[in-house]
C-alpha cells in the first residue's frame, strides 16, 4: 500500500481521535463523550467535559480496565454490524436519567462511572456476558441483556425462561427500522419495557470460517424476503414480578420502529406494517396494556422514514412527515397540517430547542445540509447554521447543543451553552490529507445530482479513463458536501482517473419523487440513470475518456458495478463488485420488501432484479469480493453469482475474505483499494 492508503487504514479512514458519541447530562452541565487519544489509536475511551469551564476528564480507559483485549460476544458484535460500530475499547456508553452516571459494556464486562472523576470505574457483577446496559433514573439500578435474557444489578432476571430473546432488537430493526435497542425504563427507574423476540419461525444463516476448520459454524436467525418476520411483542415489567403485554394489532403493525415512556403513567410506540405503507403512533397504558392510535402516517408506496417524526410535541400536538403535494420537497405537518413547503426540504427532528424545532434540513442544493429553528405554530424558519457544507445537530439538552459542520476545510464541533458560551472539545484526529471540491453538477432533464474529482495537477486536453464510484441505493446519498468522503476519491483520481459520482433516482435527500421513482424495481432506475448521468457529465467535461469506464461499489454499489457489466457492456468496460445482494429474494424483509413489495405477489419485480440469470452474458472483466463473515449481505450472494458465471463459462475473479464483515474493518478495505487498483489498471490499459 502508498502512503495514503497506510495513513488511512492506521487512522480508521481520519477517524480515530475524533470525539463521538456526544451526550449532555445534569441539566446541560456535562457533556458525555468517546474519544480514542490520538489519530492512530482504535480504543475509545469515556469522557466528560463540564460545560461551565470546558474542562475535560477522562472517566474510563479501556486499556487500564483491561490491559489485554478480549473478544466481543457473539451478540455485541452482532449489534456493532447493525449499528456501524467499528471502534474498539468502549464503543458505546447509556446515562442515567439525571445524566450524572454512566453504564458501558466491555468485553462482556459491565461496568459504571459517575461523572465527577474522582472514582474509578466499578465492575458491576453480571450473569453472563453483558450487552446493552442502561442505568435507571438515578444510576441505583441497571438494567442489561445476557445469553438473552434481561436482568438488573442489583436484582437479577427480570425476563421469564420462555424461549424468546428479551430486551435485545431484532435484526430488522435494529438493521433497517433505526431501533437498535430492546429495553426502557420508567421515568421512577422502577418499572421497565422490554421487547420480547421470538425468532424461532425465521431461517438459520450459518458462517463457517474456512481459514479455521476446528472452528464450529456460527448461525443466526435471518428474516428472508417473503418468510417469517420475527414475532415482537412489548412488555411492562413490574416490581414483584406482574407482567403486562402492551395491546395493538401486531398481526396488521408487526414492525416495533421505535418506542419510550413518557411519564410513569404512559408510554409511546410507534408501528408500521410490514410494508411500510401506514406507520402508527400510539399511546399505551403501562397498567393495563391498552393502546389508543394518536396519528396514522399513510403512502400509497412506503412511507420513508424521517427521523424524529411521528412525535408528541409538548402542548399535545402530533408531529408527522409528509410530502407537499407536488412530490419536490419532504415536509413537516402538526395534526395533519402542513408545517412547511418547497423551500425547506425536511431531512430529521432533532428534538425541541428553545421551544421551536430543531430540524435538519435542505435549503439550498441537496448536497448540503442546514439546522433550523422551526415554530411549530406558524412554520416560520431561523437558521442556526447555514454556511456551506453539511451541519448536523450531534446532541441536544436543556437549552445546549453540539454542531458538528463539515465543509471542504475539514469538520469541526461547536457546543453552544444554554447561556450563550461556545467552546469546542478537543478532535485529536489526524487533518484530512486533502482539500477536494468536487465538480457539482445537475445533469439531465431529470436533474440528477452528480459530483466529478480529477486528479491534482490535472492538465486540460489530457484524456482520463473514467472510474464510477457510486452507491446508487435507497436510504443512501453520496454527492454530498462532506470532506471525508471525497479523501478516497481524491485518491483514486490521483491514481490517473477521472472519478465520477451520481446519486440516482431511488437514492435520499433529493425529493420525494427522486426518492420513489425506485418503487418496484431497483434494477431499470439505478442503471437508466447512472448511465444517462455519465454520458452527460462526459458531454460536459471533455477529458473524460468514455470508451473507457470502470466501475467500483460495495454492499448497494457491488450489485450496481456488477450489473453495469453484465447488462451495459456497451458503457462499462471493467467492474470490482463487492458484497453484491445479487438476489433480493434472500435479502432480508423489512429493506427489500418496503421498495419492491413481497415475492409471492411480484415475483417478476424480483427475477427482473436479479443477476443471477444475467450470468451467461458477460464479456467485460469482472471481480468479485465478499467477506465470508459478513452477517449483512451473506457471503452465499457473492457466491451464487460465482457459481452461475462458472457454470456458463464466464472467467471472472472472485476474493473470498475469511472473517470480514461487511463494513471491512481494520484497513481491510485499503487493502482492496490496493488490488482493484491492479484490477482496474490492467483492465482499462492505464
């Protein structure tokens, strides 16, 4: 590997350093964090900053707590995939309700802190391997998961011996609804809601690591597109051992995508069904179990989620996402009325600052992002950041806020104090290697977002073969203007290419109608319009050198790169395809089926998908990568593709990684960066 690619694996892609993980405690007064001590190191420790002096203190190391790493258990790491959690040491962290006291996990270890320093971190005896422990209101109890049961300490189990998992989420939400999490305790820490999982209905997905044969398989239960869901249920879990199952229509609302209380006396919880058509806010009786709707969020396709929304506002309104009615612009509506229009195009709720909404948004072109104030009785909008770049709200409480914003200079963090202070915490992450200003550009009667990186130095006249790097799938934007992810882009352009970016209709943060124009077929859309946008950008910027394009994507991107050879060998000449879902009848339920509707009732949408038949029509160089541990995209894809191109005769290459997952940890990815590059200079004839 270059100097780049070293500096980029050791540094976990310019990562490690930065604080994350940011939460406030105490009314606003601290300011919980996870920070690694510098550029090249993985272990993230715990820390508090009092916003008062911004002073800062270390609370936890993982490295005193235990000098020799030990290995995650089967379930954390498991929820590490579905979060995206790749660092090490402490990963994540919960607070009690007065934010005073916090609870982490470490390699099955529990463990808890107060926020003054003054202590060392206690171990706190648990029943098993521990995942996910959150303190109650006051820190005096903690509840936590172990071999799928849910226990406190002090206390013990909590959760019968009935078969199912309790206190955990399920793969589909924890992996595509944006619940992550299985257990909430009441506002008096003394009574809790827990999931209850029954996954026996579901497949087995098993992992063999053929690098060690001695090992047995690892299984786990996968809900495959048109099979079983996992059975979820809510239940109240009272002192002295009652029970009470919270009462909806599970059968017509099996998807649990989010829930909480809002006092000792009443809890929240949202339900969608299981294609995602109508999403429902309900009220629940802790007592009783009885459930009461508060708002019905219905699409005729999907309703796509915004984060933050539906939601209970503070003088009992209901907050809903919705569309305004030309399909341009994703809106905001308090009891069914439109809060906002065309001009704001509504990204997430951030939650409630200084009694307005605090709302992530698009004002300008949709590779930016702005945070406004937003009255929830008059929709009127105050920016709160709206300099170029992308701004996020990174915590929220009391009147005090973290700004993270990110522009073509680098990404920095703002606290704002409810008495009107800023200060920054300490980013002690290596500076990004290179500036990059992509080309932004708009290109074909439908305006499809698109984003050209030449290499350095680039002289007009000089032909470049082109590289598509590109994701091209629902939920997921990539022209966006973030500096980390054009540092790889830059590189790859350094490397002699022209690279070119498009968000294709289907992907996020455009329009509603960009968003939709996916619905029933990924496969037409996805290809139609990155081919169209290349042909454009190529109309415009002459140096490219069209009869000469490769292609490179992971995951969404993998099954676009190695559909563009095996269907537009007229436009793509070479194509690296990592972990391709090369058949969404074995994707899993709640992403697939929200876009293209069950199997058993379109089973043409999903053959038309497929790449698999595609096989025997390949004439363009193919390499295909999949991590043999990869619990999201399952290795089999990869493979089943394989197998059909062997069986029709096509050469191909296939990398088959054992113990990478799908988010390629650990400088695995530069590593690739590596061989594709290989791949795509002999290919293109560089």
């Amino acid at each position: 590997m270059d100097d780049f690619l070293r500096q980029s694996a050791a540094t976990a892609r310019f990562t490690h350093g930065s604080p994350r993980a940011f939460a406030f405690g105490d009314q606003g007064r601290l300011l919980w964090f996870l920070r690694s001590t510098g550029p090249t190191d993985a272990f993230e420790s715990l820390w508090v900053l009092d916003t008062a002096t911004g002073a800062e203190t270390l609370l936890a190391d993982p490295r005193v707590l235990s000098p020799e790493p030990g290995e995650l258990p089967v379930a954390e790491r498991r929820l590490r995939e579905r979060t995206r959690l790749v660092a090490a040491g402490i990963g994540s962290y919960a607070l009690s309700g007065d934010g005073r006291r916090a609870a982490f996990p470490l390699y099955g270890r529990l463990y808890e802190v107060a926020c003054d320093g003054a202590s060392a971190p206690v171990p706190v005896p648990a029943a098993g391997p521990a995942l996910d422990p959150r303190p109650n209101s006051d820190g005096s109890r903690i509840a936590y998961v172990a071999d799928d049961a849910l226990y406190t300490a002090p206390g013990g189990r909590v959760s019968p011996d009935d078969g199912a998992r309790w206190g955990l989420a399920e793969f589909a939400a924890a992996e595509e609804l944006d619940r992550p999490r299985g257990h909430w305790w009441s506002p008096d820490g003394i009574t809790l809601l827990a999931a209850r999982v029954d996954e026996s209905a579901l497949q087995r997905r098993h992992f063999a690591d053929p690098a060690r044969p001695e090992l047995p398989a690892e299984d786990f239960a996968y809900p495959e597109a048109g099979g079983p869901n996992a059975d979820v249920q809510l239940w109240v879990l009272h002192p002295g051992g009652q029970r009470v199952r919270l009462d909806w229509d599970a059968d017509a609302h099996p998807y649990v995508s989010d829930a909480g209380w809002e006092s000792e006396d009443e809890i929240l919880l949202t339900v969608q069904d299981r294609l995602q058509q109508n999403v429902l806010l309900l009220t629940a009786d802790p007592a009783t179990g009885r459930t009461r709707e508060l708002s019905r969020t219905t699409h005729p396709l999907w309703v796509d989620p915004l984060p933050g929304t539906p939601a209970r506002l503070p003088d009992g309104g209901v907050l809903t996402a919705c569309d305004t009615p030309d399909g341009a612009a994703r809106a905001l509506a308090v009891d069914g009325k439109p809060l906002t229009g065309d001009g704001i195009q509504v990204r997430a709720v951030a939650g409630i600052h200084q009694d307005r909404l605090l709302v992530e948004a698009a004002l300008r072109d949709p590779s930016e992002q702005q945070v406004l104030l937003l009255d929830p009785a008059t929709g009127e909008a105050a920016p709160l950041a709206d300099g170029p770049g992308v701004h996020v709200v990174s915590a929220s409480a009391a009147g005090c806020l973290v700004l993270t914003s990110a522009d073509a200079d680098g990404v920095r963090r703002t606290v704002h104090t409810a008495d009107g202070r800023t200060f920054s915490p300490a980013d002690l992450s290596a500076p990004l290697p290179y500036r990059v200003v992509p080309v932004l550009e708009r290109v074909t009667e439908l305006g499809i977002p698109t984003a050209l990186v030449l290499p350095r130095g680039h002289v007009p006249g000089r032909r470049l073969p082109v590289l598509m790097d590109s994701y091209g799938g629902p939920g997921a934007q990539d022209v966006c203007a973030e500096p980390r992810r054009w540092q790889h882009r830059q590189w790859w352009a350094d490397q002699g290419f022209a690279v070119v970016t498009v968000d294709n209709r289907g992907t996020a943060h455009v329009s509603p109608a960009h968003t939709r124009a996916m619905y029933r077929g990924f496969s037409e859309v996805t290809l139609d319009d990155q081919v169209a946008a290349l042909r454009a950008v190529g109309a415009r910027h002459p140096d490219l050198d069209l009869g000469r394009v490769g292609i490179r994507g992971w995951s969404y991107g993998g099954y676009l790169s190695a559909m563009a050879v095996l269907r537009r060998p007229d436009v793509f000449h070479a194509a690296a395809a990592g972990a391709a879902p090369t058949d969404f009848r074995h994707y899993d339920t709640a992403y697939t089926e929200r876009y293209l509707g069950l199997p058993q009732e379109h089973p043409e949408v999903y053959e038309r998908d497929s790449l698999i038949p595609d096989a025997p029509r390949l004439t363009r160089p193919l390499l295909l990568i999949t991590g043999l541990a990869d619990d999201n995209v399952h290795p089999s894809h990869t493979l089943r593709l394989s197998q059909a191109l062997t069986d029709a005769g096509r050469p191909h290459q296939l990398l088959a990684l054992p113990g990478v997952t799908h988010m390629t940890p650990g400088g695995t990815r530069e590593k690739l960066m590596a061989l594709e590059l290989e791949f795509f200079r002999r290919e293109l004839a560089l």
